[in-house]
C-alpha cells in the first residue's frame, strides 16, 4: 500500500490499456486519426483521468454524486482537496510514453536519420541483392554538438544529407537497444460506428464516425512528483492499495480508453543521486543539451509566444514541497556566433497548440500558440552550487507553472545516439 506521510514523494507510474484507446486529433468531419508519431500520453490527460477516478472512488465510497464531487462547496474532506488541485495544480506529472521491447520510448532529436542500405548477396562476387535494409543512424555526437563555438564549426560537424537519405526523424518514437537505434512500430487499430436514430431505429443520416485506436495491452511509463503527499492520502483513505482503474481519450461510455494506473514509490534522494552521477559520466559542467519531452512555450503578453525558454529560474515558483534540498539553478540559452550575428542554439520545428484550461468551470476564449515540438534540442548554460542535482530534479518537477498542466518537459541528453 502507498504510505501516507506528509512529505514529498516521487513514484514511478505504469499505465496500461485494458480496452481499444482513442487517443485522437480531429481530422475532417466525424473521422479521427492517430496522433501519428508522437504517441503519447500528456500530463494533462493523466491528471483528468486520476481525479476523476478518485472522483469515482468517493462517490461509491460515501454515496456522493460524482459531479458534487468536484464542487467547492462540497464538506466532504476528499472533495476539498480534489477542488484545490484542479484550482492551483501542484502534481508535477511527466508525459507518459510507451514501453516497446521492455523499454521507454522517447522522442528523436532533430539529428537522428533513417537511409536505406542495399544488402550483399552471400556469394564471393560482390554485387547487390536488390534487397535493402533501414538504418536509423544520428549524424553528430553530442560531445561535438555541444563544444560548437560557431554556427560555421557545427556546420562542419554534421554531415550533409546525400542524395537517398530521407528526412529527419524528429519527434518519430525511437528506442536505444544495445546501442543501436530502433524506430518504434505501434500497430493502430481502425474502429467505425453510427448514430441509430431513437425513433427509427435507423443509421443516422451523416452520422458514421471512424477512429483510429491504440491496441489494449500498451503500456506507457511516466513519474509523478508529489510535493504534499497528496497521492498518499487518498490511496490509503480510499483503501487502493497501489493502483487504480481510470479512463483515457474519447469513447469512454462506449468502453474504449480503460486503462489501469499502478504506482510504485521511489526513494527521491537515492533517485536523485543515481540520475546525478549518470550525468557525471557524461562529463555535463556548466553546458548540456535538453530534449523536449512536451511543447515548450513561453507567453510572452497573453496574445504571442515563443517556442523555447531563454531563461530557466528554477526551481519552480509555484512548486509545492517540503523536500528541502532542491537546488537552485540558473540556465541561459546558448547562443553561437554567425556572421556578426549571434543565433539560439535550438534544433528541431513548431507545433500549433490551440489552448487549454485548468478550470472545472469550463474554458473561456481558446488561444493559439506555436511552441517547441517534442524532440527539439535546447543546449543550455547552467550555473549552480550542484548543477547535476539540479537538472536531476527538474527532469521530475519541470521547469516552470506551465509544467503543472503539461508543457516545458524536458530529458537531460545522456546518449549521443538519441541527439
């Protein structure tokens, strides 16, 4: 069972589909296809599905409508402090993503690759067997991407892509097996149904929808930083022991997105420690390069935004624990110099993001935003008494206020395969 002291805990979250998914973005009227590869799960979408399983969990447990459940009103001690995540979020959840071949899948960076390569005959004679082959490959180590002091050095450094090589691999799902990368190959189910109209007992005229699904048995992996104990708390007043059923994406009352939730609790400053000295080896000082795991986007007057962080202050302003020994660190964009010019060391592409909200009231005008696509490569200056505690913990609290609903994620770069 999940203890329940007050203090800050970490766990190691596995979410895995019982029923057919729809993890889905609109693609014309009534069809909807896979997010195609970026597949994984947001912070926000585990968020919702937790609370509103514990919502479930309450109102089965002490006879309360599920609705009142989420209200301010509610005496209910469990329902208060539902209503006080949903108003001011301070569960710092990492985007899940799934497990291919037993291990955690991530995004590629802007310099990964695929090219085809033509396989021998097994004969003495050197020739061709019109049979080929895919080789995903990245063309720079990280240790050279980071010692570029000029955009005309790092030019050089990377190979330019010939005639036959496809184009980057950015934000496609890849693994690190045995040194050798892998593009992960999630199959996609296709589901159709219809209205029936109640009256006629007929399809419904323009009513048949089509989705693409995710396969039951997937299995995602994220962590979640709770910085009150909150998680605790309701695992051992509900009586959950360390897992609990929730529902993910669109087609809930049809059956689809069921998944359940098994939480396994870490020892932070062991896994800390740990992550710290991984980046030891990897020789990380005062530069390293950070991936995407989520958008990256600042806003800049409530009308515009930038798709990367100029300046990281962290930790958090408005992270909530009573761990005391996060460090604070300081990071600034790098920046090479280019014919009297100087550019952000930032790789990757946008994405439009169309808006969110955090209120159980509703949303009001939606917003549109281009950010930084998952994937994308940030190199960062970083100052700080312990600079490798401090990007140990901010790769399991984020990095900022947009963390706690699912932006500004970031990886430390620690292969030279993935870059």
């Amino acid at each position: 069972m999940v203890s329940s002291h007050n203090k800050t805990k970490l766990y190691r979250v596995t979410i895995k589909l019982l029923s057919p998914t729809i993890l889905t973005k609109k693609y014309r009227r009534n069809i909807y296809e896979a997010i195609s590869g970026q597949i994984y799960l947001p912070s926000r979408a585990i968020r919702g599905a937790l609370l509103e399983a514990f919502a479930r969990e309450i109102s089965v447990r002490y006879g309360i409508i599920r609705k009142k459940c989420f209200s301010p009103e509610s005496e209910e001690e469990l329902c208060k402090k539902l209503v006080e995540e949903i108003e001011d979020p301070f569960l710092r959840i990492q985007p899940a993503y799934p497990i291919y071949k037993n291990i955690k899948a991530e995004p590629a960076g802007p310099f990964v690759f695929r090219r085809k390569m033509l396989l021998e005959r097994e004969s003495n004679v050197s020739s061709y067997s019109g049979n080929s082959s895919r080789e995903l490959f990245s063309c720079i180590k990280l240790s050279e991407l980071l010692g570029a002091i000029s955009l005309e050095e790092l030019i050089k450094k990377i190979p330019s892509v010939k005639e036959g090589y496809p184009k980057t691999l950015l934000g496609k799902l890849i693994i690190v097996n045995n040194s050798k990368i892998e593009e992960v190959d999630i199959p996609i189910m296709r589901h159709e149904s219809t209205a029936i109209n109640k009256i006629y007992y007929k399809a419904e005229e323009g009513m048949l929808f089509s989705y693409e699904t995710l396969p039951a048995g997937l299995q995602f992996r994220t962590t979640i930083f709770d910085g009150l104990g909150f998680l605790a708390h309701f695992f051992e007043k509900l009586e959950l022991g360390n897992e609990i059923e929730v529902f993910i994406g669109r087609g809930r009352t049809r059956g689809f997105g069921r998944a359940i939730m098994r939480f396994n609790e870490l020892h932070i400053e062991e896994f800390v420690e740990k992550r710290a000295k991984e980046l030891e080896k990897i020789g990380i000082r005062s530069t390293c390069a950070l991936k995407a795991l989520s958008p990256i986007i600042r806003i800049t007057d409530g009308l515009h935004s930038r798709p990367y962080l100029e300046k990281i202050e962290y930790p958090p302003n408005d992270i909530k624990s009573v761990c005391p020994d996060i460090p604070e660190a300081t990071l600034n964009l790098r920046k090479l110099g280019a014919e009297d010019k100087e550019l952000w060391m930032i790789f990757g592409d946008l994405i439009k993001l169309k808006g969110w909200s955090t209120s159980y009231r509703g949303s009001g005008p939606i917003p549109s935003y281009y950010a930084g696509m998952p994937g994308n490569l940030y190199v960062y200056e970083i100052s700080s008494s312990d600079p490798l505690k401090a990007l140990s913990f901010m790769e399991i609290t984020g990095t900022d206020e947009f963390s706690a609903v699912g932006y500004n994620w970031f990886k430390v770069v620690d292969k030279e395969e993935v870059i």
